[in-house]
C-alpha cells in the first residue's frame, strides 16, 4: 500500500498529488509523466523506494502488532 501511494507516475499516488494541486493538465504533469518509469526504476536501483517502506512499514507494523499483542 505505502508503495503504491508514492508520488511517481505511474502509481496512485501521483494521481492523488494531481487532483490535490489541479495540475492534470499542465505541462509540467505531461513532463513527469512520460518520464515516470525511469523515474521509478530510479528510485527502486538507488533503494529510495526501500528507505520509505522500511521507516513507515515497520513502525506501522510494530504499532499494529502492539495493540493487537
């Protein structure tokens, strides 16, 4: 879910930061866009992608766990 919400075409979570600051038709969203496979592999070769996911995955999980535990 945390990966999927991130803010890089061609995941969700781009087309919520669209819709949030109305930027569906500019030029700028035509720009990210077709760049945003590279943009991705990017961050996944250079482990951004797994930096994120571990400090939100993890404490989401500790807390989880400790209420349910």
């Amino acid at each position: 879910m945390v990966f999927n919400l991130l803010p890089v075409p061609p995941l969700d979570g781009f087309n919520v930061v669209t819709e949030i600051f109305n930027i569906k038709y500019t030029e700028l969203y035509y720009k990210i866009y077709e760049k945003g496979f590279f943009i991705l592999m990017a961050l996944i070769v250079f482990r951004v992608v797994s930096t994120i996911i571990k400090y939100t995955v993890y404490p989401l999980y500790s807390l989880i766990l400790g209420i349910f535990l």
